[in-house]
C-alpha cells in the first residue's frame, strides 16, 4: 500500500539544511493576512517557524503536521502543535481560514487531504499557500535517479511527490467544494546553501530509504547527484494559490 504521505524528516536536520523553505514562505504568508482574533489552521507546520509568524500576527493557530520531531520542534517554540496527517483532519472546532506551505506536494492522497481541508473550514473561510507545482525540481530528481540506476538501485516504482499543473490542483479543489480558486506556477531557482548533496539527504531521505540506499552510501550517492546536476541551485517551481469554501 502507498503512504499518504512521503516525507521524512529530522527538525534539526532540516532547519540547517532547509532553512530557506519557511524563508521563502513569506509570499504564502502574504496571500493568507492573518488577522488578529482569527482562528487559523497551518496544514504541515514543520518546525513551526511561520506558524509562529501567524502567532505573531495576532491569530490564534494550531499547527498540524505527521512527524514527530517536527511537532516537537514546534512545541518547543510554544506552539499549539499536534500530530496529524493533512488527509485526515480531526477537529471539533472550524476555523477562520487554513494555511499550508511547502507540504501539499508530499501528500499522496490529495482528494482526501482537500476535503478535510474543506470540512476544518467555516464557510465563507479561506485557503491560501504555497506548494510545488508541475516541472518543481525535475533537473535534480533525474539526476537523483540516474545516479541512482548507475550505482545499482532501483528508483522507487511510484513518485513521492504531487507536482501538479494549474488545472489538475483546481479540478481537486473544485471537487473539494472550493470556490473562487487563484492558482498559478512561479518559477523559483533557489541557490542552496548547503549544496545539492545536503538537499539530496535531507529533502530525498524517504526517498533514499524505498530505494533501499544504506547510510554508509548516502553521502557518496548525494556527491555523485551533485557532480551530475552540474549546479548549487534547485530548480524549484510552486504553486501558489488562493480559495474560499462558499456560505
């Protein structure tokens, strides 16, 4: 059976690595304006760090996201943070609008995930954020699994990932129940601190796991899918998007 969701992290791992995720979510943010007094969602909130800005803005937010050490990280930043899969969301309350960056593209099982985003929602509630988007990353994932193949594994035999084109993301959220849906690809070359190696075994670490690549050969596997891609700078392409559930 296929997870629902791909992702595989370390907090601390990740916040040196991928630290320029939340950076760069400042535009997401944007699109949501949290008010002071709303009640707020954050669907996949990491460690915390633009939940935190919600929090700082005056809303109240529950952060949500699948990994423990994730939520921990969270929790430590004094944070509402629970464990929960984006596909199946488990509130007694609604709220005000959701928020999700950086998150919706590791969910495999996207139709669920958009209708419990629908039913966590009051009506006239709003959606906004961030994710990746068709084309997202396709020169550094080839060159993951060629190395792959080279060095005598297997690319897992289903993607880990849902990148989809504008019309795909509105044809699952218009059967969700959205209305008014604002979805549109940006293209986002992003330099890597860390270099592509560092992206490889934080952001492909699931992805390393199902191709069955030991922890001693991760790092020569990271190198060589550095040396192939030829660059320091992911080719990142989100989605970034705005909707509404209707009175």
């Amino acid at each position: 059976m296929r997870p629902t969701s791909t992702s595989d992290w370390d907090a601390a791992d990740y916040a040196r690595v991928g630290g320029f995720v939340p950076a760069l979510g400042q535009a997401a943010l944007d699109l949501l304006d949290p008010q002071p007094g709303e009640h707020i969602l954050d669907v996949g909130c990491g460690d915390g760090s633009l939940t935190l800005k919600i929090k700082e803005a005056g809303a109240d937010v529950v952060g949500i996201d699948n990994n423990l050490s994730m939520i921990a990280a969270a929790k430590a930043k004094g944070l509402d943070a629970r464990l929960m899969d984006a596909a199946d969301l488990k509130f007694a309350e609604a709220f005000d609008a959701v928020f999700s960056n950086a998150t919706l593209h590791w969910v495999l099982d996207k139709e669920r995930a958009a209708r419990a985003i629908w039913f966590a929602l009051k009506f006239k509630g709003r959606f906004a954020g961030e994710m990746g988007g068709e084309g997202n990353l396709a020169h550094l994932r080839e060159s993951l699994d060629d190395v792959l193949v080279a060095s005598g594994y297997g690319p897992p035999t289903y993607a880990a990932n849902w990148y989809p084109s504008v019309e795909e993301f509105v044809a699952i959220y218009e059967a969700a129940g959205f209305k008014d849906i604002d979805a549109r690809l940006i293209e986002r070359p992003t330099p890597l601190e860390h270099g592509v190696a560092g992206w490889v075994t934080t952001f492909r670490k699931g992805w390393l796991d199902r191709a069955g690549v030991p922890q001693a050969e991760r790092q020569a596997i990271a190198d060589a899918v550095a040396d192939r891609a030829g660059t320091q700078t992911a080719d990142y392409v989100r989605l970034r998007f705005t909707m509404r559930k209707p009175n």
